[in-house]
C-alpha cells in the first residue's frame, strides 16, 4: 500500500517513535489523526504547516489506548475528518514504574498489559470491523512489539509478556491476509522518554547509550513504513537492532482452519 492518500491512526503519536511515524507517514503524502492522551502545545498547527502548506493533513484526538469508548472514536473520527481510514498503527505503550515480585498489588501490572497489550486487540479489532463492513475495502496494522519479547530481562516481566503477546497477535492475524496485512516491528533500545519509568530503565538506557547500542525513532519509523508499503508482508514481526540489519523473526503464521 502507497502511503500518499492513504489514512493513518497512529496511537502514541504526539512523542517518540509514534511521533517519528506520523512524520514520515505525512512527508509520504498520507494524512494523520495522532490518538494520544496527550498532545504538544501547537503540534498539529506546525505539522499541518510543516506538510500540509496550511491544509489539514494531521488532526489530534484525545485517546487513552485503554478506554474502549475512546478507541471507538479515534476511529469515528478518522472517517468524520478524512473520509477514509487505511493504516492503523498500534504504537502507545508504556513501561511498568514498579517492580514485578515487590509489587503489593496488580495496579502498575495490569496497566502494562492494558496499554501495551489488551489496547492492540481492541483497536485492531475495531478497525478489522470496519475494513469488514465493505467488499472494497482494504487495511494494514503494524502493532509495536520489542526485543524483549524474544530476548527479556528482568526489569519488566509484565512489558515482555505484553509484548510477546503482541507478536503472537501478528502471527495470528497472518490469515487476515489479503484483504487486512497485519505486522510488527521490534525494536532494541530506542532513545526516546520511556525509559523515565523507572530508575532501572534509566540506568539501562544510559549504558547501552556509552555503548553506542541505541537507535532512533526515525530507524523505527522507517521500519514500520516498511511494513505498511510491502504488500508482500503479513503475519511478520520484523526486529530492528543498532549496528545489524532489520530482520523478519520466524514464527508460525495462522491460516484460516
Ligand atoms: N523506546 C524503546 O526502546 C522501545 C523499544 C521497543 C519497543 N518500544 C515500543 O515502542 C512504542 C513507542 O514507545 P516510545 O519509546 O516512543 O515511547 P514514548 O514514551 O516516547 O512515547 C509513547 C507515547 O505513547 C503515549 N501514550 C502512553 N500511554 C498512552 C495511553 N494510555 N493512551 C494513548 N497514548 C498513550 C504517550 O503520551 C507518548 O506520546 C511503545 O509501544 C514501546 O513499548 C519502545
């Protein structure tokens, strides 16, 4: 799928990766609805500046990943403002802020899987719906997974498995295929603000930094653009590392029974 007129949600938008993304999603010639719980003072003005000469190409709505309701009218409004929605891309996620064995209750766990996790089920969910709803109509996910999916550590037990349950959802959707194409993309560390969480994450993000084993969010975004472009692609997660190029990891793909 060519990105120019093409659609796009974007999760996570406003930062990081997910900003990163809408970047060059909108320098390709695509449009934008940026689904965040939060959003830069002046962002969409200087994005639809910036791509658009002053035309609407990026619109924000306030979405917490996490509350259904809001899913539902990311996507109510990608149709109200563009009139089309082709590319969902399940970027929001978070790290936990405690440690998994201290822990005195499921708060901080069950919000790790809700965000990174439950969130891409619903989303993609709604969007299949909708794809589904007409004979013409075609879609691409790609869902943010992590290397820690495939290689964990044990700073964030709920994040890995949220993660790898976010490429096992890729690969079960790999039967989706050809009308819906669902990927992912896992990265090594990227430098971007979620490693605040934690002290342990911080300590992490600075070492691999001294050892020059970080990537950028532009390295992601280009990854993901990938992904939403090769029509050859589906079901795959491919992992994105410093120093070594982007490769498909090889899982079983699911086909329709
Ligand atoms: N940075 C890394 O090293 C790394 C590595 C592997 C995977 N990832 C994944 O990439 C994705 C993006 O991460 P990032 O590093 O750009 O993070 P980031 O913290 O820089 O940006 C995350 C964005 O998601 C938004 N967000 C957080 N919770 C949300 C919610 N409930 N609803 C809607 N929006 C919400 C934030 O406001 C922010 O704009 C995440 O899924 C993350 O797990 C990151």
């Amino acid at each position: 799928m060519k990105i120019k007129g093409t659609v796009s949600i974007v999760t996570g938008g406003t930062l990081g990766i997910g900003r990163a993304t809408v970047e060059q999603l909108l320098e390709l010639g695509g449009k934008v609805v940026i689904a965040d719980i939060k959003c830069g003072d002046g962002m969409i003005e200087e994005l639809n500046r910036k791509y658009g000469g002053g035309d609407k190409v990026a619109v924000y709505t306030k979405c917490n990943v996490t509350v259904h309701d809001d899913l539902v009218s990311t996507i109510s409004k990608a149709i109200e403002e563009f009139e089309r929605f082709d590319v969902l891309v399940n970027n929001a996620g978070i790290g936990g802020s405690q440690s998994f064995w201290d822990a005195q209750d499921t708060s901080d766990s069950d919000l790790v899987i809700a965000t990174n996790l439950t969130s891409v089920l619903n989303l993609t969910r709604l969007a299949v719906q909708h794809w589904n709803s007409d004979p013409e109509l075609t879609g691409v996910v790609v869902n943010l997974a992590s290397i820690l999916a495939f290689e964990p550590m044990p700073g964030g037990i709920p994040y890995n498995a949220a993660k790898a349950g976010v490429v096992n959802f890729t690969s079960t959707c790999a039967y989706l295929h050809p009308k819906i194409r669902v990927n992912a993309v896992a990265p090594g560390f990227v430098n971007t603000d979620i490693f605040q969480c934690s002290a342990l994450a911080l300590a992490e993000i600075k070492r691999r930094r001294e050892l020059n084993d970080v990537l950028e969010p532009i390295d992601i975004a280009k990854q993901i653009i990938k992904c939403i472009e090769d029509d050859s692609m589906y079901g795959e997660t491919v992992s994105v590392h410093p120093n070594i190029p982007p490769f498909v990891r090889k899982l079983h793909k699911a086909v329709y029974p």
